[in-house]
C-alpha cells in the first residue's frame, strides 16, 4: 500500500447559507468549530442539507489519491449505525480499503455541517462523534508497516486516546505527513504540532495563516526561515498567491490558477495534498508535485463539495 490515511471519519453535511446565518450563530468564517451533539442537533434543524458525502480532511485525500489510480488506506472511527455504514460504502465505493472494524459504540458517527456562504467559503461545524474517540487500539502496526507513507490531519490530535493513537502510528511508520488541518487547530496545540513538526514528521502542509501562527512570525520570510531550519518539506499554500515548497534550504514555488469559477472552497488544502502526495510516491520533482497539488485544488474548488 503506497498511503495509509488516519484522520476523524466524519460524515459532511453540505449547506448553503448567507452570511447573516453565521453572524445569528456566533459562527467565525472559514473556521471550523467543534460541537457537541445537542449543537448538532439544534443547527441541523435550521438548515437545509444540499448534499451528504462521507468526509474527514485525510479521507478527502485519500479519495483524491485512489481517484489518480494510487493503492491507498483509510483508518477512522465510526459507530455501527447508519451513517457509520454509508461512511465505510462509500469509501469501498472509491476503491479504498478501510482498516477499521466498526462496532456499536455509546457515541454515534461523527459529523460536520459544512456552511457554504455566497462567496464560497466553507466554516464548519463538527460533531466528532465517536471519531474523536480513537485510540491506539485502533491502529494495526502491520498496515503501518505496510504502507509506504502516513498521512495524519492536525484535527485528529488530542490529549488522551487520539495521542496515543498517532504516536503509535509515527513510531511504526517509514514516512511521516500531517496536515496543520486548521487556525483554531494549531493554536489550541501550538506547543504539540511544534514538536511534531521539528522532531516527528517528514511532510508538513500548512497554509499561510497556519504556518503563521504556527512559528508566531511576523513576517512570511520568517516562516522560510523557521522552515529551512527544521530541514523538513514543509509546503504552504496562499490562495491566489499559490503555493510553496520549502525542502531543506530549497524554495520552489508555484503559481495558482486564475480565471477560476470558484464555486466552494471545501476539500481546496485536501485535494491539494492529495495531488502533492502522488507526486511523492509517483517520484514527482517538487515542482512538479506542487503543480498536481494545485491542478486537483483548483477542480475541487469549483464543484460543490470536496470530492471529484
């Protein structure tokens, strides 16, 4: 197996909502903010579901990744209900083993409600159900072994049982990405992902504000300097001003696409590391792992939801 994924298995729930809907509920833009099940309960009520789709940061990679015809896996936690169901068919449906023995759990499968406002951003709300419940126990050390690449999601890190589950699966792993995942992510976690980032992982994607906050710079020659120093591939995205590989003390840089018909950003920082990451186990340049990278974010980003 080329990628093994480990990340939350949450079901998305795709909503079309104005930006009046976000000020009423106290919600920040393009943040995700997690909820407990009565939250869920309360906000699903006031919405209208536009779309269904099995979801997770890594998982939206890990699609992307079978979809370019790479043999990959999925690791993720859900109950044996109905959502836990429609989450392990439709991830068999795109060709990708799930490495996850469902069982009834006190807690139900997770779920986000993704709020797409008319100017194509996405902030999400998520019920981690029990997704949020890993453990260690739930990862096998033969599929690590197995697999050539992990692919962990900043969102998938907790204190307690989630740790203990990705520290089980860097220590069996050959090669080490993560995904900052999230603003709000990195700075509940700052000290850990520090860590990780300087010590643990061989890939690291960001974007510009995580990375920012991440290294507390002040400045983006701050973050390639920081990057530089950790000698690790760390690889940025910035919107329009497209994206970046630092490698060591090497700056490889990628424009972004233009004249684009964006119709939501969901999946955009996924399906980027998903079009990167086949070029690292497809033995890519850098250059041109960015430019899949950006090839497969800029089709994500103008359909509705994060798969193609």
């Amino acid at each position: 197996m080329k990628i093994l994924g480990i990340g939350n298995a949450i079901v998305d729930v795709l909503c079309k909502v104005s930006d009046e809907f976000l000020e009423k509920n106290s919600l920040t833009k393009s943040t995700m903010k997690l909820i407990d099940e009565e939250e869920f309960k309360k906000l699903i009520s006031l919405l209208k579901i536009e779309e269904t789709i099995p979801g997770g940061s890594v998982a939206n990679s890990i699609v992307g990744l079978s979809k370019l015809n790479n043999e990959v896996g999925f690791v993720g936690k859900v109950s044996d209900d109905d959502l836990g169901q429609k989450y392990e068919d439709g991830l068999q449906k795109e060709n990708i083993r799930y490495l996850y023995n469902k069982k009834k759990e006190p807690i139900p499968t997770g779920s986000c409600i993704i709020l797409i406002t008319p100017d194509s951003e996405r902030t999400m709300c998520t019920f981690l159900g029990t997704a949020g419940k890993i453990s260690e126990k739930d990862i096998n050390e033969k599929d690590i072994r197995n697999s050539e690449m992990i692919f962990l999601e900043g969102y998938l890190w907790d204190k307690g049982d989630p740790k203990k589950a990705f520290d089980k699966a860097i220590k069996c792993s050959k090669k080490k990405a993560m995904s900052l995942s999230d603003l709000f992510c990195v700075e509940r976690h700052k000290k850990d992902f520090l860590n990780l980032v300087k010590n643990n992982l061989d890939i690291v994607f960001a974007n510009e504000q995580e990375i920012t906050s991440l290294v507390d710079a002040k400045s983006f020659e701050e973050i390639i300097s920081f990057s530089k120093q950790v000698k690790k591939n760390i690889i940025i995205t910035r919107g329009e001003k497209g994206s970046l590989s630092i490698n060591s003390n090497e700056v490889i840089e990628c424009n972004a696409q233009k004249n684009l018909s964006i119709k939501d950003l969901t999946g955009a920082g996924d399906l980027f590391a998903a079009g990167y990451l086949h070029g690292v186990i497809n033995n890519y340049s850098i250059k041109e792992c960015l430019v899949k990278g950006t090839e497969l974010s800029s089709k994500i980003i103008q359909k509705i939801g994060a798969r193609i």
